[in-house]
C-alpha cells in the first residue's frame, strides 16, 4: 500500500516537472523584438550594416532582436501601416504617414540629414539640367523620398517627368549609379549613403552634379502596442552612439554619423511631401 502512495506520488512529481513547469516557463519566454528596415539595400547588405544595431539593441533590451525587412518600400510601408514591426525605421515622409494614419510614435531619427545627389558619369558630364530632356533618369522606388524630392525639384526647374525625360526605376542605388557608368541614363538619383556603398571603380567613373536641399534623415518609429517600452527603447536607440565599439562600425559603414531626437519642425517639413506620396501610394 505503502509503495503505490510512492508511486502515484512519484508519478505526479514526474508530471509536474515535465508540463506544468515547462508551461510556467514558457509563459515567460523573452519576447522578441520585430525591427523593420527599410529596404534600400540588398537584403545581405542591409542586414550585414544593422548587425551592430542588432547587438546593440539586444545587449541594451536584454532581449532578442529579430531584423526584417520587405521586398520593395510599398510592401515594407503597406507592413508597417499592418503592425508587422515593433520598431521601425523608415524613410523620413513615410515615417510621417506611419505616425499620422496608424499611430506610430516617433522615438529617434539619424544625425546625417537626408541629402538626394545627382550624379553623372565622368565621360558623359552635363553642362545643365536642362541636357536631361529626352533623356534618361534613374532611382530606385518611386516612393522613396530621394525619388519624389528629385520629381518635384526638377518640375520647379521646367522638367516633368513622363514628358520631358524618362525614368528608368532600378533595384538599389548601385545599379542606378551602374545604369550612369553604362550610358544607359544621363543622371542617376544617390545620396551620401548610397555613394559609400558603391564599388570604388564605379566611384570613380561617376561625379555629382547637383545636391539637393537638406531634407530630415530616415526616422526610427515604434508601434502604439509598444506604449510601455517606448521610454527603454528610446534610450537604447539614443544612446548608440559612434563612441560606442558596435556604433562605430555602424555609423562608419552607413555614414549616419549618429543619432538624435526628432523635432516638430521636422514634421513640418515632411508633410508637403508626405502627401504627395499618398497620392502615388493610392494608385
């Protein structure tokens, strides 16, 4: 009698170790945080420069971070307007559609403002903006901000596009800086960042030839279910800095040069913008 009380109590301490603490641990399994990147790299190449970030984020968070990104800008906006992400950094004007139409919340944007280049190759050099008509014009998504700052600055310069020049929609910017070596465009759409990626015999087969003004740089957002991190997740974002082992790689390879606050004064910058990419967006 003795030794089946042993038994049927042995057999629920068995029980008790092997699914009901397993259950309790479960239940409190680190959650891992989804971080969106805006796809304007190739996928290896995105994920190898946000690596540092990565660490960084886990060491900060003590969690897991997991990196995802999208095939193409509207996928990856269409994702974040559908809560996909936790965290996200996007592109300034998109940003602003996030925070306005599904509450994102604003923590952090980078140093480095956004700058659109045009640049030229060296062997087929323009003397004016104006040699682009009948030509061709590269960039990448036509909803990037680089894209509609360009259409827009050379509409105020007397050329549309569609009438004036064509434009020939490319995968990343270094096959749009490609499609300028080869001839196959005139001008092609960069941006400091993008120039730092580019192979150092295609920079030196390419100039600049216009800078555009200064726009706010790619701004780092979180999701409204984030509401009770949001403060240790600014901090985190905040405090990678190019001093830091993990931000000096990061800032060195994106030239991003850091991080800082965003303003109100950004927001109204973009607005303008934000809207005209609505409009493309709806199409």
């Amino acid at each position: 009698m003795k030794s089946t009380y042993l038994t049927k109590l042995s057999t629920w301490f068995i029980y008790l170790v092997c699914v009901v603490v397993p259950g309790i641990s479960l239940a409190h399994e680190t959650k891992v945080l989804h971080v969106g990147l805006l796809p304007i790299w190739t996928t290896r190449v995105l994920i190898k420069n946000y690596q540092p970030l990565q660490a960084h984020l886990e060491h900060e968070l003590n969690q897991p971070v997991e990196l995802i990104t999208a095939p193409d800008f509207k996928t990856f906006h269409a994702n974040t307007l559908n809560g996909e992400y936790d965290l996200v950094i996007t592109a300034a004007h998109l940003g602003r559609l996030a925070q306005t139409e599904s509450g994102y919340t604003p923590l952090a944007r980078y140093s480095a403002p956004h700058r659109t280049l045009l640049i030229a190759a060296k062997d087929q050099p323009l003397k004016s903006i104006q040699d682009l008509k009948g030509k061709t014009l590269a960039g990448i998504d036509p909803i990037t901000l680089a894209m509609n700052d360009t259409i827009t600055w050379l509409r105020d310069q007397g050329l549309h596009v569609g009438t004036d020049y064509t434009l020939l929609e490319t995968p990343t910017p270094i096959s749009a800086a490609y499609s300028v070596q080869s001839h196959q465009s005139i001008l092609a759409i960069s941006s400091p960042q993008g120039m730092k990626q580019l192979p150092d015999n295609m920079k030196a087969s390419v100039e600049i030839f216009a800078s555009l003004p200064e726009l706010p740089s790619l701004l780092w957002l979180a999701h409204p279910r984030m509401k009770a991190d949001m403060p240790k997740l600014k901090a985190a974002l905040l405090g990678f800095t190019p001093q830091t082992e993990n931000g000096a790689i990061f800032y060195e390879s994106t030239g991003y040069m850091g991080m800082r606050e965003p303003s109100n004064d950004d927001a109204k910058i973009l607005d303008k913008v934000s809207l005209e990419v609505k409009k493309h967006l709806q199409k």
